[in-house]
C-alpha cells in the first residue's frame, strides 16, 4: 500500500505539475476560453458516465446546482483565467502566482461574517506570501509585452487565484454528490458550459482556425484531458481514501517546483534568480500557514485543487 501511494503521489506531483506547460502549448492556437471549455466537456462527461455506470446515485437538483456554481467559480472564473494568462505569461510564472490560492483563503476567510480570525503563524505566512508575489510580478519572466512590462497578465492571474479560493470556500459548506468524482464530474460540465458562453461572448469562434491548430496545441489538449482532468482527479480521489491528508497535500508546494522545472526544459522560458528565490518565498509561505493549528481542519470530502488541475 505504501508502495501505491507514493507511485499515485509522484504520478500527481508530474501531471499535475506540467498541466500548466500543457495549457500554454494548448492556447498558442487555440482560443483559451473554448481549449477549457472542450477540455472539461469532454472528461466531465466521461467522468460522468463512469461514475453513474459504476452505480453512483443520480444526484439531486439542489445538488446539481450547487455542483455547477462550484464549477463556474472554479473552472470558468479559475481555470479560463489562467487559460487566457497564459497567452502572455511563462507557465511557471503562472504557477507560481496560482499557489497564492492558500493565501486568499484564508484572508477571504478571515473577513467573512463568523469567519476564522488568523493567528500570528498565519499574519506571518499571508506577510511573506504576498511579499513574494510582488518580487514575481516585478521580475522581469513572462510578464513583459512589447511595449515594456504589462501588470493585466499577473493581476488576471491573482484575480484566477482569488476567485478559485472563494469557489473553493463555497464548495465546502455547498450540498455536494456524495462521490467526489461524481461531484467534480457536474462541475466540469457546468463550467464547460461558463467557458463556452465567455468564449462566444469574446468572439472566440470566429478566432477558431481548426486547419491552423498546431500538433503541439492538440497534444497539450489532450494531455489536459487524458492525464490533468481524468488521470490527475482519479489519482488523487484514490489518495484522499487511501493516504494521509498532510502527506496529499504536498502537492501544493511541490507543483509550481515541477511546474517551473517543465517550463524551462521543454517550454524553453526564462528562469532567474529572482523567480526562483519568488518560488521560495510563496511556497515557504503556505508552508507556515498550514503549520498554524487552525488550518488543521478536517478537510471537505473534495478539497481544492489548484486552478490549472
């Protein structure tokens, strides 16, 4: 058992960790509104058949609903906008401002009503995070456009990680199928659905040259929708029953690491000093936040991934 799960973790560590070097080769020809939109169409559905034909009971309207808000927040408002970041941005850039994702929950959650107040391990952590994203976004990897340094891309970024963690927040107290994978199934439909509609509103059909869809942006669909949005979920479904909580969670430092690894060997991006000591600093960040004792909470039956995943 030991064996399998650390065989299941390294496997989620590199799929989950290269999904961003795979989004970006996807949008370099196809839009990236409607590359997420197919992407989670056509595993959600998969998944969904699966899961229903294994015999997982048919969910119910209110959870359904609930299933596919937790899918615009996560998938449309997360997903897209890291999709469409990645048309300007270095993946392991974009990583690296994804894991910022622990920072906005807490601080979202700390100024809801009834909220968890944060103890100083958390003030620190949420200090230092952000402080790291500010030595990223001023690095000069992947954020600058023709005309000089462009803030739009990063900012969409933190706006991606922030709307992922309300999502994510939302999705622990929502009424939810009792089977995860059927649950995260909905999801993928529903912001399927999202992202089509956000594609038709910004023209993105009519950018859509299927004749013109390099090799490399086909494959990294595909990657997406075989290893991210099938392989990944399962693995770490099988994981959360099988393995402790603490040791899954690793995958939240240890994927931006794979994340820049990819992106400098076969996406050829820019890697410095300063992005590496940014890398540091975030994930030493989250880090110190999980080693407060209020963030050791039993976790939602499906704990967030990451907006990429």
């Amino acid at each position: 058992m030991r064996t399998k799960v650390w065989l299941a973790l390294v496997a989620l560590y590199i799929v989950w960790g290269s999904t961003y070097l795979a989004i970006r080769f996807a949008v370099e020809t196809i839009p990236p509104f409607l590359m997420a939109g197919a992407r989670f169409l056509i595993a959600g559905t998969i998944l969904y058949a699966w899961r229903r034909s294994a015999g997982d009971p048919a969910p119910t309207p209110r959870q359904w609903r609930s299933a596919i808000v937790v899918g615009l927040l996560l998938l449309l408002g997360g997903n897209g906008l890291v999709s469409w970041a990645e048309q300007h941005v270095a993946s392991g850039i974009a990583a690296l401002m994804v894991a910022s994702s622990p920072l906005w929950m807490v601080l979202i959650d700390a100024l809801r009503p009834n909220g968890t107040r944060p103890d100083w391990k958390i003030i620190l952590g949420l200090l230092i995070g952000f402080g790291g994203i500010a030595l990223l976004v001023t690095s000069s990897g992947g954020t600058s456009s023709e005309g000089g340094f462009d803030i739009v891309p990063p900012a969409v970024l933190l706006l991606a990680a922030l709307i992922w963690s309300y999502g994510s927040l939302y999705a622990r107290d929502a009424d939810m199928p009792q089977s995860s994978l059927l649950g995260t199934s909905i999801e993928m439909l529903g912001g399927a659905a999202g992202l089509f509609l956000v594609g038709t509103f910004t023209g993105e059909w009519q950018q859509l040259r299927m004749a013109y869809v390099s090799p490399s942006s086909a494959l990294g669909l595909a990657y997406l929708v075989i290893f991210g949005s099938l392989v990944g979920f399962v693995s770490y479904s099988w994981l959360l029953r099988n393995a402790p909580i603490p040791l899954v969670s690793t995958y939240a430092y240890v994927n931006p690491v794979v994340a820049i690894f990819f992106g400098a060997w076969l996406g050829s991006e820019l890697l410095t000093a300063r992005i590496i000591i940014s890398a540091l600093v975030i994930i030493g960040s989250v880090v110190v936040i999980n080693l407060s004792k209020q963030t050791k909470m039993p976790p939602r039956q499906e704990p967030a991934t990451s907006p990429a995943d």
